[in-house]
C-alpha cells in the first residue's frame, strides 16, 4: 500500500503548544478519500482542544479528555483537492475542488441516522477526534463528506464548515421572522461577522450587532450591519432597542458567555427568540418564571447538518461568499496565528494555506 509523505501541525498533549512534524499518512482504502488541503480556518474550538477543556463557569470545566487521542491534527475547517480514492469512493472525482464536511459521527445511532451527525455521542469529528486540516493531507472518512466547490476561493471558502455552518443553521432556527425583522447578534469575531455577511447574502434584514472591540465593531458595519453598539456603554439596551425601531424579539448570541447571555435575556421581549451558538464560557443567574410569563424561546444551536452545509454552499455558489476579512497563513504560523486569535486581536478569520 502506497502512504504518503505529508506535514502537519499536531497537540502532542493538553496545554502544550502545537509542532510542525513530517509524517506519512496511509493512502485511501474502501470509501475514504485523500484529500490535498488547499484551506484551514484557524477556529476559536482549536483553542478549546488545545487547551483540553470548555469554560461552564464556577470553576467547572467540560473535558476533551475522553475523546481525544494524542499526537491529534487540529483544523476542522478545511478546503482541498482529491488527490486519491479507495475503490468504494465512487462520489469523488481525482483533482476535484472540494470542501470537507469535518462532522462524522458514528452512523447508526439515531441522530446519525436522522442527518444530526454533528450532535452524535460517539463523534469522529475531524480535527478533534481525528486528524484534521492543519496539514498538507487529510483522510476523509467517505466521499459523502466532500462537497463540490467548483470555481470558489478554496481559502475564502474554507470557514463555511464552521463558523458558515454554525451561523446558517443557527439563522434558519429563526425560520421567516429575519425577512423583515432585524436580528441583534452578540458578538462580531469569525461567527459574528459571517453571521452578518450571511444574512446580506441571503436576503434578510441587516442585523444590529453587539461588540465590546471597535475594530470588529467597524467590521459588523463594513459586512453589512445597520448598527454596532458597545455593550458596556451605560445606555447600551436603549441604544440596541433603538436601532432594532421595536421590540427585541431575535437575539444570535455567538459569544456564549455568562455577561451575553445575561444582557440577551434581559432584553428580549415577549414571544422573542434566543439562539445560543458560542461557546466562550462561564454562567449566569436566570430568573425562570419569566422564561413563561414572557413565553421566550432559549435554544442551542450546535454547528449543523451535513445537508446544511450543502445548502450553504449552493447558495454561496449562486449569490456570491460573505463579505468578510480573511487573513492567510502558511501551515508552519500555525501556532501564532492560534496565539494571535487567543489575544483577542483578530478580526475576520485565519485561514492556513499549506
């Protein structure tokens, strides 16, 4: 069997920084398919990997523990050329422009089985629970798993499997009411300003965003927003009421920590909606008899289908990508492009381009 010689950025342990390593990688047997990376959005989850642990608040933490097995491959945003197939990839087309749907689950459990791979208990996410795109090479389980590009920018196109996924799923959870309705987002990073560049491309109503950064906050306007408010100035749920001109009722929280959360809730109004898709970290006091005396909705959103990301990328084949920075990096600045992200000082996205 022919393996191929590739090179990688892999965690070699919980909080330790990521290496550059030269290794061979099988070649594709069955259904999987090798693919080239061409793309790989540095994403805030790679932090989170890195670091071996989500933030619930109180000094609790969520553990990756349990799922990952070392040296790991981070990047879980990832765009490419199919270079090899095994004999039963027959949906793969050697030199084919390809994104890859990085959310495997395990295929039979009953969410796999109605499409919710990315909710599965016994994921095999790559870039988490196998290696991912921060790499020259990438194995990819199945064919099923890549989705044609055709003539899109493979760096430009690449973060649409997270942070593009994570905003289109979590907007469609809004169902109609965004045509007319602005829709307050927390937060302007990578999922903030694609959440307001996807709402451009698809038709809806300019959102009004909420950002502590003036930099991302000239961004939101620059990508489409009507408004860009600072959450820490002393009138700033007047001025967000102001500038949706009614009641809150659609509030995109794609920060997910205790401080948004808690300005969220303490702004819709009744028969509003809450969509959480962050997951920064920490915790908040609800007062719950209000949660049905106002009849609000507070829902998570957890990344999205594979059938969703197909639709996002013909509609982003037919209307055009969102209007948001994207800054490349060669594969070895991996780890200061994940540095620079941890301090906060990005705006728009990273995108390695080995």
């Amino acid at each position: 069997m022919t393996a191929y010689r590739t090179r990688s950025i892999q965690l070699h342990d919980f909080g330790t920084p990521p290496t550059l390593t030269q290794h061979e990688i099988d070649a594709p047997t069955g259904s999987e398919v090798l693919v080239r990376v061409t793309g790989a959005g540095v994403c805030h989850s790679d932090l989170h990997l890195q670091d071996g642990y989500y933030d619930l608040g109180g000094g609790e933490h969520l553990s990756f523990r349990q799922r990952v097995t070392f040296p790991v491959t981070p990047g879980h945003e990832i765009s490419g050329v199919v270079v090899a197939r095994g004999e039963d990839a027959t949906g793969a087309t050697i030199g084919q422009n390809v994104l890859v749907c990085p959310w495997v689950g395990c295929g039979d459990c009953p969410r796999c089985v109605r499409g919710y791979e990315n909710l599965c208990s016994n994921s095999r996410f790559l870039g988490v629970n196998r290696d991912g795109g921060y790499a020259e090479h990438v194995l990819v389980p199945h064919s099923r798993y890549l989705i044609d590009l055709g003539d899109l920018d493979p760096a430009r196109a690449a973060p649409l499997t997270c942070s593009g996924l994570t905003t289109y799923s979590a907007i469609g959870k809004f169902g109609s009411e965004l045509d007319e309705e602005p829709l307050v987002i927390f937060g302007a990073g990578g999922l903030g300003l694609m959440a307001v560049g996807l709402l451009a491309v698809m038709g809806k109503a300019r959102p009004v965003v909420v950002e502590i950064d003036p930099e991302r906050r000239s961004a939101a306007l620059a990508a489409g927003a009507r408004a860009a408010i600072d959450p820490t100035d002393r009138d700033a749920d007047e001025q967000i009421r102001a500038a949706v001109g009614g009641p809150v009722l659609a509030i995109l929280d794609v920060v997910g920590a205790g401080a948004t959360f808690a300005q969220s809730y303490r702004l819709i109004e009744k028969g509003g909606r809450i969509v959480i898709a962050g997951l920064l970290g920490g915790d908040t006091r609800v007062q719950v008899p209000l949660i049905p005396m106002r009849s609000i909705s507070i829902e998570g959103s957890y990344i999205g289908k594979l059938d969703e990301l197909r639709e996002l990328v013909t509609l982003v084949r037919t209307h055009g990508l969102p209007d948001i920075p994207v800054h490349t990096r060669e594969l070895h600045e991996a780890p200061q492009a994940m540095d620079e992200l941890r301090s906060g000082s990005v705006v728009g996205r990273f995108v390695l381009v080995p």
